[in-house]
C-alpha cells in the first residue's frame, strides 16, 4: 500500500492507547497537542518516525505518540539516538528531553550530538525544575532558587540553553513556549525541514513544583508586550503595535528602541541564517527581566548531516576496495603448510 | 665445529634447539616492539611455531634511559606445540642499563645477553639506579654476555648515508635484530619487503634500515664473539594456511565475519581506552566491509549509541577495558531490560580504578556477571588466547541476536596484544547466523513486541521502519508480550525470571566442557581466559610424567555449559588459577558446593607455567600416595 492510497492521517492517528500520567494542568499536554499537530500537518509516516527519549517527566512522551518509541535511561537519549540515525539514517528520529536530563546528566550527549551536527530534531522541554524527583532546583533554575536541596536558596548559576547550543554549534535552534500552541506547532514543523541538528528549546510550566515560572512574559495580559517573535528577514520588533524593537550597539549588547524616541527604524533585521553567532549569542543572552523575551528560530544554517558524511565514507570505502570475507582473513603475511 | 655448505659458517658453531625464548628490552623509543614484531613475522612465515608477549609501560615517551621507561617484547618459538611466550628468556637483549636492571634477573641461568654498551656512562646508570656499572661488579657473571656497542657499529654502518645523526641512531634496533637473525638463522627477505613498504615514501630511511640490518648480520657472522648459530626446525602443524595474529585482531575478524553470516551490519560505538583501542582503529579500516564505527565522546555514549544501533536493526558493539565498563553499566542494564543484542567486549587490564593500564588481569570477571542494579543478567564469554578471540567474536554475535541479549565477552591484554599462528578457517564452514527480524503488521493487528520465543524465549526484533509494529519499549519494567509499563508484582517477578531463564537457556546451545585429559582423576585444573596457556603447558608435563591430572577451560562462563558440576566432581581437587583473587573459584563454589581450590595471582603480569606448574606438583604430592 502507498502513501497515496491511505487516508490522510489525522492528529488522533498519533495518539497511542496508554492513558497520559502527566499531572492535570502540565504544560506537557500542550506539547504534546502540538507534536501531534505538527506531524499531522507534516503526514509523517507513524512507522518511519522514531521518538527517543530519557528520563524524567518529558521523557513519557514516546509512550503517548503512535509511532516506534524507546524510553532510555537518563541523560543519554541523544547518544542512543545518534546510533539509531547513523545505523539508519532513513528514519525520522527525535529526541525529547527536559533541562536535567539533557543539561545536567547528559549534558555531554548534548552537546555532542549538536557539535556533530546529527540529524536529530531535539525538543528540550525546560520548566527549570526537576519534576519527577518532586522538586530540586535545575541548571536552568534562577539563582536564588529556594528548593528542598537548596533551602537557603541555589548559588548555581543557571546555563542559557540557546546560548549553549550556539556554543556547540548546533545548526539549527529554535525556541518555542507550551501555552503558545500554534507557534509552537510552527516551530516544530520548521524543525523538522531541518537537515542535521535541531535543538527547540520549549518554555513549559510545571504547575506543581514550579508553577508560574513564565508567567511574566506568558500571562495573556502581559505577553504582547514582553514576547519578541523572531522572523527572517524582518525587524525585530515587538508590542502590540509593534512600536519598539531592538537594535545591537558596536559591542554586540542589544538595545532598546521605539517610535516614541523615534529610532525604531533602526531595529535590527534578523537573518536566522547568518554565519556570525554574534547576534544570536546576544538575543539568547539578554536579561528576561528587562528586556522581551525571544522565542522563534535563532538560528538556522546548512552543513551536512553527521550520517551523511559517515555513510558517504562508506559507500567510497565500498567502491574503492572490494573485498570478501575470506580475502579479508587472509591480509597480512600468510604461510601454507602442507 | 659444523661447516656450512656455502662456508658461511666456517669455524663456527651450528646447534640444533628444539625452542627459544628471546626477550628485546630497551627505551619506549628504541623500537622494541617493533623489533620483536618483526622477528615473530618472520619466524612464523618459517613454519615454526611461536607465541609473544609484549609488555610496555603506559607512558608514550618516559625520559629516556629510566626504569618507567622500559618496553620489552618477549616471543618463544619452537619446532613443537607451545602454549606460552615462555618464562625465564634464554636471550635478553637490552638496549641500556634500565632495560639491563629491568630484565637481567629473569634470564635463564648460562643464559645469554646482548648487551649495547654504547650508553654506560655515569649519568645513564645513574637513571637506570645503578650505584656501580652492572658489567664489572661481578652480577652479570653468570651469564653469557655479549657486549655490543650498538650505536657505534650504527654509525660506522651508516657513514655514507645522508641521514643526521639522530635518525641514524634511531636505526640501532635493525642491527640488533640482524644479529639475531644470524644467530637464529632466520630469512631476513620479510623484514626488508616490510621496510621498503613502510617507508617507500623515505627512500633514505630504507636504505639506512636495511644497511644497518645487514651490517647486523655480518657481524656477528663474522666477528668472534659469537661463536654458535641456533637452528630450530619447524613445527609440526595442522594443514592450512596460516597467519600469524594478535588478540584484538582476531575478535575483530570474529565480529565481522559473524556479521557477514547474519547480514547484519555491525555498528561499533567505542571510546579509546587501553588496551582495547585496537579493536576500534581496526574496525575503522573496515568501512569497506559496511562497518559502521563512531567514536563516541565518552564510555556510555560508546554503548547506548550501538544500542540504538541494535534497536534499528544493526548489531550494536562497544569496546572497552576495566573503568570503560564501570561506566557502561546503567546502559548494559538497559539492554537487558529492553532485550536487545549488544556485544559488549572487555579486554580487561589491572584494576580498580586506572590501575596499570598496559597491564593484564582478569579481575573484572564479577563486574560482567554482576556489576548492574537489579538483577541483570547477560551471557558472558571469556578468549583464552590471540586465535581463540576470532571464534569468541563470532560466538559472542550468534548468541547476541538469537537470545536477544546482551554478550560480555572478556579477553585481556595479555591476548590482545599477543599474538600467535592461527590456522584460517574456510569461511564456507562457519556456523550460521540466522537472524529473523518480525515481518510487517497487517492493518488492525497489534504488535506484541514482548511475544515470546517458545524455545529461546526471546521476543521479536522489529526494526523502526517496518509498516506495523510501532511499538514503544523502555527501561522501566513491562508487562510480558505486550511491552506496556507495569508495575505490577507478579509480572515483576514473572519478567525477572523470564530474563534469568533467557540467559539460562544458552545452557542448551553450547558444547559441553570436554576436557584436556581423563574426565576423571586427581586433579582437574580448571581456567577461563588467558591462563590457558599456561596452564596447558604445566598440565601437559604433569600427564606426560604418569600423573593423572587433567585440565579444562571454560569459554562460556554464564551459563556455563551443563556438564561442569559433574566434571568437578570427578576428580579429588580442582584448582582454578586466575589473575584475580578467586573470583571464578567463589562462583563455583557457590554454584556446586565443591572445594574449588583458588591459585591466585594479581601483579599485573600472566602466570609463568612453570609457577602453576610448582603449584601444581605440590598439590600432587599431597593426593597420591
């Protein structure tokens, strides 16, 4: 049977038969909404698709999405992913992940598997808690952060996961939030064109440990303002009227401007596609309290998949050396005796 | 006083020896492994039989001329069967005063040394700790010896060549290997094809190794001080061809052939690690073959990245050493849990921790048994020498994707780094591979992805791709032949059984232990791994001089095979040397309540035969009458 031949498939068709354990009002349902959306959207084939996950609160996801799924152990779902994507490159495979298990237990897979450019889209749900271990701080907590393991409040200081991923080279880097479903839904399906690497970092609420986390730019009375939708080739500019944008300086350091002072058109036009990390670096870096918060793709740049280049070797190590089983035992000096 | 035909070898002697155990010592620089690499090349293509042991320190480059930095080659060859590099050398050559202080006491009583006296100055037998020079305090005067400046006859070799002065040097170790190769009358044609093709690109550097392997030669042909040429007539040796090969080698050709059987394409994820690096810059070379290999960024990305590589389809192997599978125990676990074939293989090194990393043991024995939460089991089998790792490698895959489980397979860098002849098999005759992926769902069928063999009991391998079987496993307990999360007792129970029966079950598929001598008598000496060969050559004597000892080795180690009980029980004592401290003798003695006796040795360095051999006749002395 072809493609062609089947119905359409439906957000429902991705829906598996296992009641979904995430505690009421998790902004994972949100997510999990807009993956289904994306891959109805996208008619992704439910036995060509491949979602790896590690542990934690995220990484039930597989066990929700009607397609082949492997639930790992923690922190290494993007190594496990990257053996599955070299060995078959032909499958779509996705990794979902949270801020402790792919910033802190697994931190070097991570940035490994961005470095090298695998073609694995990454969905990083970061709720800057550590959910089902009932609430110790994350590397993405805020400093101060008062949990049962820091009651005195967290003195780490939290990574910038955009900005980790600009570091590591990741090629693409998206950033989406669970209450904004069809951005989100967006985001996702632009992730998925992607050749190599895509890192989509989604803002989730966790309502019980760490509830209200981005209510200061996701709350519907404050989002128009506080929220800065990145889009290629446009300015970045941001409020309900669009009336104040941002601008660099010669250092880099974003500034603000506006109609009222009459600089807005200096706002600078963002270009996701851009070589230098420079303006990327400096939006994901900015301060959430005084400036608006940022959330579309950062970046996004063409290089060779990391199992393209290694199948290729293959296939030259194939046509330039012939050779069966047999010839390969006897290489090296050998001696008959009779 | 014997005449050669061409009068080569007038006026010097020509002796007929039935073996020879010749040790290279000298700096991490001088090329000795290079050196005993090439004499082992050479005497193999000469049909004689041989074995080597190279020991080497961790450091690339010690200072020069200091105790760390020694590295020694030893190699025994012989016109009869051996089973170990030998013990005590009947030649050292050392190189300078630290190889000299390293080696001298382990020669052979009369036996011989080539000493290079070119660095004896105060400042080197400074930095070998030497108070007085060795040569005339009187402690070398039970030995041959056979003083040779070796950097002097280089250089005089060399006064034509336009090399400087370092790289002329740095040539010394081909004209030690050339008098070697007079006094042992070995073909010298390998070594000069291998020179010429290693450095093509350096036609002066050829022609300066060659001159001074030559010059070698001749001069102990011509000068007095060597008075007598050994021959040592070949081997005896099954018919075939043959090649010779080293431990790392063999289990990779093992792995690749099993994966030619089964069609499956082998996937390595490897992190470098001594001694197994090997295994990952061999299978490097064989793209060509479609093998996959992927350095991973560390020891559990290696492993979890070849289990995805099992899970889509491939066979997923990762290579290491002691620390490296320290590391990969949570994700072994995970194979285990998602019943998954993976080869895991450990070529073990002296622990814990670092430990000696160009050292051998054989201590990690427990760690692949049980060195995972829960209870989680896998087959593990054991190499017990360089040839024996191809059979082990292929093995280790036939069990891995029928039973659907995780294979240790232990060798040791002993074997690893050993080498041997090995008799190549006609690949035609290898046991089949098969291998049955689940066939694509019809429309309304559920997959069940935990359905069971009857027979093995283990569950379908259904490759992402395949129309039909979506299906999601995982590391949290499920719920048999559906795979769907489970948290319920009885199924916990029914599961951790089922998994311990899986394994168990190999039990049906292997040979039964047969061993080397009567199935019953005084003494059964039992190993796994490389004391083998030892323990061959020890056992082999004991029979030959009327004992009734036998000696059996054990390559499947969980589960063992079913006739082990009954074989210990045959016999009055059974004694287990191991490079640990007894962890074999524990498991077996918990598992058949039989006194197995522990012979256990933990420096660093293999068993001697003739210690076991020792150990042996004093155990002897007690049983018979």
């Amino acid at each position: 049977m072809t493609t062609a031949e089947r119905p359409p498939l439906s957000k429902k068709d991705y829906k598996t038969d296992q009641e979904v354990r995430w505690c009421p009002g998790c902004g994972d349902y949100a997510i999990l909404n807009a993956v289904q959306g994306a891959f109805a959207r996208l008619q992704k084939q439910l036995h060509e698709t491949v979602i790896i996950s590690g542990i934690g609160c995220s990484s039930r996801f597989p066990y929700y999405m009607e397609t082949y799924g492997f639930h790992t152990i923690h922190g290494r779902a993007p190594a496990v992913a990257t053996g599955v994507k070299v060995a078959h490159p032909e499958l779509d495979v996705w990794v979902v992940t949270g801020d402790g298990d792919a910033m802190s237990i697994g931190g070097n897979h991570f940035i490994h598997a961005m470095r090298r450019n695998v073609g694995l889209k990454i969905l990083m749900f970061n709720n800057r808690i550590y959910g089902l271990t009932k609430g110790q701080y994350s590397p993405t907590s805020e400093q101060g952060k008062v949990t049962k393991s820091t009651p005195m409040g967290s003195v780490d200081y939290p990574f910038v996961p955009i900005a980790l991923a600009i570091g590591a080279g990741a090629s693409f880097i998206a950033r989406g939030v669970d209450v904004f479903g069809p951005h989100l839904e967006e985001v996702i399906v632009k992730a998925s064109a992607h050749t190599g690497t895509a890192m989509v970092e989604i803002y989730q609420n966790c309502n019980i440990f760490n509830d209200g986390a981005y209510d200061g730019f996701t709350d519907k009375d404050v989002r128009t303002e506080r929220v800065l939708y990145l889009e290629h080739g446009k300015p970045l500019l941001f409020g309900s009227k669009q009336d104040r944008g941002i601008r660099f300086d010669q250092d880099f350091r974003p500034q603000l401007v506006s109609s009222a002072t009459g600089d807005l058109g200096a706002a600078y036009v963002w270009d996701e596609t851009l070589d230098n990390p420079a303006p990327a670096m400096a939006l994901a870096s900015m301060s959430e309290a005084d400036m608006p918060v940022p959330i579309g793709v950062f970046r996004r740049r063409v290089r060779p998949a990391f199992e393209t280049l290694v199948n290729a070797q293959l296939e030259q190590a194939k046509a330039s050396k012939q050779e069966t089983l047999q010839e390969l035992l006897l290489q090296g000096e050998t001696w008959v005796v009779k | 006083m014997q005449q050669d035909a061409s009068g080569a070898l007038v006026h010097k002697h020509l002796q007929d020896l039935d073996q020879v155990v010749i040790r290279f010592a000298g700096d991490s620089g001088d090329g000795m492994q290079l050196t005993g690499d090439q004499f082992t090349r050479t005497t193999a293509l000469m049909g004689n039989d041989i074995a080597t042991f190279p020991d080497f320190p961790a450091e690339i480059r010690a200072p020069a001329g200091t105790l760390p930095g020694v590295s020694a080659f030893q190699l025994r060859f012989s016109s009869f069967d051996i089973h170990t590099p030998g013990d005590a050398p009947d030649v050292l050559v050392a190189m300078n005063p630290a190889a000299l202080k390293m080696h001298v006491k382990e020669i052979k009583k009369g036996g011989i040394l080539i000493l290079n006296t070119a660095s004896f100055a105060p400042l080197d037998l400074k930095k070998a700790k030497y108070d007085k020079d060795p040569r005339t305090d009187g402690s070398l005067d039970e030995l041959h010896v056979i003083e040779v400046d070796l950097e002097q006859l280089t250089r005089d070799a060399l006064k034509d060549s336009p090399l400087d002065q370092r790289s002329k040097d740095r040539s010394k170790n081909m004209f030690a290997l050339g008098i070697l190769y007079w006094m042992y009358q070995r073909d010298m044609e390998p070594t000069i094809k291998m020179i010429t093709g290693k450095f093509a690109k350096k036609p002066d550097v050829v022609a300066a190794n060659l001159t001074v392997l030559r010059a070698g030669f001749t001069f102990a042909e011509a000068t007095e001080v060597f008075q007598t040429a050994y021959r040592v007539a070949p081997a005896p040796m099954r018919p075939g061809t043959y090649r010779n090969i080293m431990g790392n080698q063999a289990l990779c050709l093992g792995l690749v052939a099993a994966g030619q059987k089964s069609g499956l394409k082998l996937f390595l994820g490897s992190y470098p690690i001594t001694p197994a690096s090997d295994i990952l810059h061999q299978l490097s070379s064989y793209k060509h073959m479609g093998v996959v290999t992927f350095q991973a960024e560390d020891e559990i990305a290696a492993v979890t990245s070849a289990i995805g590589a099992s899970y889509s389809g491939c066979l997923g192997i990762t290579s290491t050493s002691g620390p490296g599978m320290a590391l990969k125990a949570e994700a072994i676990g995970l194979a285990v849990m998602a019943e998954l074939p993976l080869v895991i293989l450990n070529v073990q090194r002296a622990g814990p921790s670092t430990g000696m990393p160009t050292k051998t043991q054989q201590a990690d024995l427990l760690q692949a048994m049980y060195g995972r939460n829960g209870e989680s089991p896998v087959c593990v089998l054991a190499a017990s020498t360089p040839a024996d790792a191809f059979e082990v490698g292929y093995e280790a895959v036939r069990l891995a994707v029928k039973y659907m489980v995780p294979v240790v397979v232990l060798s040791d860098g002993y074997i690893a780094n050993g080498s041997e002849p090995w008799l190549l098999p006609d690949v035609d005759q290898l046991p089949a591979v098969p291998v049955t992926f689940a066939k694509p769902g019809q429309p309304g069928q559920k997959f069940m992805p935990y359905a069971r063999d009857p027979e093995t009991l283990a569950r379908p391998w259904a490759r992402p791709g395949t129309p039909g079987l979506v299906h999601r496993i995982g590391g949290i307990e499920k719920a048999d032949v559906t795979g769907n999360i489970c948290y319920d007792p009885d199924n916990h129970q029914h599961m951790v059984d089922t998994r311990a029966q899986k394994v168990a079950n190999i039990q049906n598929d292997i040979p039964p232990l047969v061993p080397l001598g009567a199935a019953t008598g005084d003494l059964l000496v039992l190993g796994w791994g490389s004391t083998r060969g030892p323990i061959t050559s020890s056992v082999l004597k004991l029979q030959a001089r009327g004992h009734k000892v036998s000696a059996a080795f054990l390559r499947h180690l969980n589960p063992w095979p079913q006739n082990v009980g009954t074989l210990l029980r045959g016999f009055k004592r059974v004694i287990l040397p191991e490079m640990n401290k007894g962890q074999l003798a524990m498991l077996l003695r918990a598992r058949y309540l039989i006194d197995v006796e522990s012979f256990s040795k933990v420096n660093g360095q293999p068993f001697h035969s003739e210690e076991i051999l020792t150990h042996l006749q004093r155990a002897l002395q007690e049983i018979e009458p």
